[in-house]
C-alpha cells in the first residue's frame, strides 16, 4: 500500500515476511530538488519489490532521494545499499551507522553481545545467531553514512526535521522531528499498540533507564502526529508515552514477583515466566528468535532494578538474581 499521508508526505507500506511486526512504515517526504526516504525494510525480494513499486507509484527518483536511517535494525536498515545512489547521503547517527556495517562480518558482530553467554540460554548461542533475522537480512554492501547528532536539521522542502537523539530501543536511535507542522517521526521509539523491544546482554548497558528518560524527552515536544515505523499513524503521542512508562513499570512489578517466587533466577529463567503477548501457549515452544528477544528483554528490566538496588546479583558462571 502507498499512501499520501501528510502533504507531501507519502507511507510504502513494506511487508515484513514471518516478523510479528507485518510491515514496516517507510516514509517520502517529497521536496522537489532533494526528497527523502526514512528506513527500507529487510534486504529480501519482497521489501525490496514493495519499496520500488512504491517510489515508483510517488514518482520520486532515487537520483534525487536522501535516506534517513532511524536505527540500526534490519528491517529499517537493510536495503540501503541497494537503494542509494552515488552522490546521495545516508544519514544515521554515528553509533548505529556504526553497528550496520558491522552486520555485515558475523565474528564481529556477534562480539555485541559479549555477556549473552551469561543470560541461561540452554542451547549454544550459535544458534540464535544464525536465525536473527537482523544479521541474515543486512545491507549487501558497506554504506557509506553521513553521520548526525542530537538537534540537526536536515530540510527538506518546507519542511525542518531536526534529528532527535532517543536512546532505548538502542543506542543511537533517532526520531525526525518537524516543530512548525507538529511532526514526529518516531522509528521504533514510540509504537502505536505494540511496546518496542528493549533489550540489554551485559550489566553495562541501562537501557530501560535510557528509554525511559528518552519518552520523557519526545514529552517536552508539542505533536500532534506521530508517524511511527510499524503499524498505524497516530495522533495521541503523550499520552501513548504515558502507556509506554506505565507497561514498563507493570513489567518491573512482575519481574520482582518471580524473583519472590524463587531466589537466584537467571534473566532466561525470568523470561519464561514472563507474559509474552505471542501466539505461542508454551515458553520452549517459542522459536528461537523470541526467546531471544524475550531473555534481553528479561535482562534490560533486571539491570534496570539492579542499578536502583532493589534486586541482587551473584555473578557466576550465569547471571542470577535474587529481591533483596
Ligand atoms: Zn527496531
């Protein structure tokens, strides 16, 4: 589907084959002289063919036609090298940029995740690596990134969409926000229905704290639309960040009630008897990349608890967490 969503403003619908999320927003902003694109999709034959289709149905060249990277994701990330044109920028903040050529060497990448090892996971972790989706489905070349900060402006158009820096989902996600039209382009920072994945594999990483402070940052800005990368356009931007600090603080509340059920828990063992909103009735029925997500997102919320000392850590040979 490609719809004109804002004046000027065009969705791609770009479907995202065997993912929970079902498609990815890819967004045009036409401006004459220079237009730009935000995200891509994976880098398979269906987003591929989705996202042509849809530039071509616009009208817009990719001759004229900038990218926008909000994070370092695949399903956001994935086609850039395929789609950009020489001479043309790819903006992306520096440390995600970073981390999307880094998808394309396994050994590397997988040095990321040094302490995953420590999180329970049964089986050896080769075999969450080789189907996560993030590293089958990257960039096929090395991308080129102009590399932006918290509070540039890139215009396009009469519009001015300054970079802001929302640190959660991960490191060096950006939102585009346009102040005159009330706009906010949010990636995977604020999602209408669905709660974005926070994930942490090491004690160094708070990345619950960051998300966290980063809702209360994107609260300060007046929008009155968000234009968010998977599902629906919306218009109630606070008060879905309300929704989204509340659902992580309910989640922080049944964390500590497992560890009452049972001291020295490893982040995996949490993870199994959190609530997943998943179709899957059993925990080892999950297919590995769920259990993936599910474990880092066990972890993001008991370093979180950790750091404010209301849960203890005896460090192992696995992580395991106790109340206090
Ligand atoms: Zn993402």
């Amino acid at each position: 589907m490609v719809e004109e969503v804002y004046k000027n403003i065009w969705r791609i619908e770009v479907p995202l084959p065997k993912s929970p999320l079902k498609f990815l927003n890819a967004y045009v902003i036409v401006g004459g002289k220079k237009n730009l694109l935000i995200d891509t999709g994976f880098n398979r034959q269906e987003c591929k063919a989705a996202l042509s289709k849809g530039l071509e149905k616009i009208g817009v060249s990719m001759d004229r036609t900038d990218i926008f990277i909000t994070h370092l994701h695949s399903d956001h990330s994935g086609l850039v090298s395929d789609f950009i044109k020489k001479g043309r920028k790819v903006y992306c903040s520096k440390k995600d940029a970073l981390d999307i050529n880094l998808l394309r060497d396994f050994n590397r990448w997988k040095n990321n995740f040094t302490g995953a090892e420590k999180l329970g996971f049964p089986e050896d972790l080769d075999e969450y690596f080789d189907r996560h989706p993030g590293f089958k489905f990257n960039n096929t070349h090395d991308v080129e990134f102009s590399y932006v900060e918290d509070g540039e402006i890139i215009q396009i158009g009469e519009y001015s969409l300054q970079c802001v820096s929302t640190p959660g989902h991960t490191q060096g996600i950006m939102c585009l926000y346009e102040k005159n039209h009330r706009l906010l382009f949010s990636g995977d920072h604020i999602l209408e229905r669905i709660t974005p994945n926070i994930s942490v594999w090491s004690l160094e990483n708070d990345a619950l704290a960051d998300y966290i402070n980063s809702l209360r940052k994107i609260k300060k800005l007046n929008v009155d639309k968000v234009f968010p990368s998977h599902r629906n356009l919306f218009d109630y931007c606070h008060q879905r960040i309300d929704e989204l600090i509340d659902h992580h603080h309910e989640r922080l509340i049944e964390v500590k009630e497992i560890l009452v059920r049972k001291s020295l828990q490893s982040p995996y063992e949490v993870a199994s008897q959190m609530k997943w909103d998943i179709k899957f009735s059993n925990w080892d029925d999950l297919p590995h990349v769920q259990r993936w997500f599910a474990t880092g997102e066990a972890m993001a919320h008991l370093v979180y608890l950790y750091n404010l000392r209301k849960v203890s850590l005896s460090d192992n040979k696995y992580y395991e967490f106790s109340n206090f």
